[in-house]
C-alpha cells in the first residue's frame, strides 16, 4: 500500500461546543457554536499500555503480558481562547457550574453536585460535547468528537504588553469518554462573535485591593482549579469502558497575581504583606466586566526592577468567609457582558 498524501494544516482546526443535558451523551449534531481558539491540544483515542509481571525463567515479555487500560483514564486537554463573554461564561459553566446570569458566583457553600454527574443522568450538570473539525485523519473521519467534558480549571488573564491588551481565557478539561474519529457533520452552526475584554478598558478607581486602595494594574491573572477523576467503568460489553461519573476530589484553588505600579498604595497595604489579614478584590471594566473576590489573602510580594519604573508583583488567594455553615457569600463573582 502507497503512503498516504493528505494532511491536515493546524490553523484549519475548528473548535465547537455544546452543552450536554446528559451527561455523556451528544445531544445532536446541530445548534453547536463555534468557540473564538487561538490554540488547543487534541486528545487521540489511546490508552496507556501495561504489562504484568513476567513469568519466572522468561527473559521477554510476551504478547498476551501487555494490556491497554481501557477504564481508567481520563482525557485531559486546554483550549485557549479570546475573553469574550461566550468564552468566560463557558469556563464558569464547566468548572463551576454558573455561567448564565451576572455574575456567575462560586460561594462559600457550594457543594459539588455528584448526583448531577453521573452517566447517562438528565441531570443538570455541566458537561459538554466538544469537537475538533479538521483534526481527524481522513476526509470520512474529519472531526475528533469529545463527549462529557467536564472543566477542572480555567485561567483568566490581561497583559497591557501581549495579545493588545485582550482577555485570555484557558479552559483546562476533562473527559472520561474515548474521544471517537467521526464523519458526522455539524449542521445550523452559531459562531461566537463577541469581543473580547481589553485591560485599557479597566477602570482607573476600579482595580481596587481593599477599600480605596486604587492599583495602576499593568497585567493579572486569575486562575480556578479543581481535581476530578472519573468513576470505574459502567459497561464493558460494547468495548467502551464508560465511567459511572465524575467526582470532586479537592477544594477549589483559587489564585492569582497583579502587576503593577509600586506606589504610595503599596505602601498602604504593605501590613498585609506579612499579618494574615484579608483584604478584597476587585478588578471592573465599568458594568461590562468585573472580577470581584471579597476576601483574598496575599502572599509574597517582589519588586521587578528590570524596566523603567519599579513594578511590583503581588500573588494572592481568594478564601471563603469563616462561617462557611451560615448563609451563602461569595468566594468568587465574575459579571461579563
């Protein structure tokens, strides 16, 4: 047999999503939109290989020795993606479950809803079908098809000196389910037509580290991540080694860092540098955009020396309100419109 000619070039690789209303389960193949990717990774449909222990006397492994772990993986793969509301209300939908109204709010009672995750449910929970059109092998089997994404993290991010000043956003994701080569076409297709959020746009009194303190914000990131792992397997008998669902198996890490100016307002947060003391945060486009956290503990600041003025960098850590057994309050709230 002759080699194969076609191929496949990377800038031609489209990535659609769709919410699942089951989880696991593809809820056709239409209404799918288009996401705005500047880069990604695509899972293949492997599986690691394993060999048990060899026999006494035998110096070589033996074909019957290696197996393929079907059952217990779990797909991993990122899709980077300009800050438009689509794009941001997305990550809150997949890493904690609200992304519809404004703001999408993590609290300090959210519970992850197991019940919500488990295959083959009408669940509510929020898994998507995700696909890579162009990034199969063949015309016949063009698109690489994902199904029961769960997000695990996602990084939001704006640097007045990468990208024009455009919000990042990075959907880290999760799969239990083999992602399968298809032919299948996407029909009736939306597109994300959004624009994405720019940091000149921040407000000049509303990048704000406690109350009044105003910061000169030159670049933040925020990034939300959660562990998630995948259930056994439910089913054998078809070869697919489904998971019985997904489960939460740490708190959420909520972290971050600003860039900016070294000012007289460091100065007047300097105590919270080393006292264990809270402050909160917020970073605001107007009423468009705004990043709020209530209460962050801040780390180990640096000073950068490197440009024209002095810079300094100072990371932090959103935490939940101590009675964590009383009324619901926000850890996290992100409004983008």
């Amino acid at each position: 047999m002759a080699q194969a000619t076609n191929f496949n070039p990377s800038q031609n690789v489209s990535v659609f999503y769709q919410e699942e209303a089951i989880v696991g389960t593809e809820p056709d193949d239409a209404a799918l939109t288009r996401l705005q990717t500047t880069s990604f990774t695509i899972p293949e449909a492997s599986v690691p290989l394993e060999f048990s222990s060899a026999r006494s006397g035998q110096f070589t492994p033996t074909a019957s020795q290696g197996h393929h772990s079907e059952g217990t993986k779990l797909w991993t793969f990122d899709t980077v993606l300009r800050g438009t509301p689509t794009s941001v209300k997305l990550a809150c939908q997949a890493v904690f479950e609200d992304g519809s109204g404004d703001p999408s709010e993590l609290d300090n009672d959210y519970i992850f809803p197991t019940t919500g995750y488990t295959v083959a449910t009408a669940s509510g929970a929020k898994t998507f079908d995700i696909r890579f059109v162009n990034g199969g092998t063949k015309a016949a089997a063009e698109t690489i098809e994902c199904k029961g994404c769960v997000g695990t993290g996602f990084t939001l991010s704006e640097d007045i000196g990468s990208e024009g000043g455009e919000l990042v956003c990075t959907i880290n994701w999760a799969t239990g389910f083999m992602p399968v080569h298809s032919g299948t076409d996407i029909t009736s297709a939306a597109y994300d037509e959004g624009t994405p959020k720019n940091i000149r746009n921040l407000g000049l009194t509303t990048a704000e580290l406690g109350t009044n303190n105003d910061l000169v914000v030159q670049s933040f990131e925020l990034s939300v991540q959660r562990t998630i792992e995948r259930v056994h397997y439910s089913d054998n008998t078809s070869g697919q080694f489904h998971p019985f669902g997904y489960v939460m198996t740490s708190p959420f890490e909520i972290t971050g860092s600003l860039t900016v100016i070294r000012n007289e307002t460091i100065h007047d947060i300097l105590a919270n540098f080393y006292n264990s003391s809270s402050l909160d945060l917020k970073l605001a486009e107007a009423s468009d955009f705004s990043i709020d956290m209530d209460k962050v503990l801040l780390g180990e600041s640096t000073v950068d020396n490197g440009g024209a003025v002095l810079m300094q960098t100072i990371p932090f850590t959103a935490v939940a309100d101590e009675d964590i057994g009383g009324a619901s309050k926000q850890v996290l709230g992100i409004t983008i419109a």
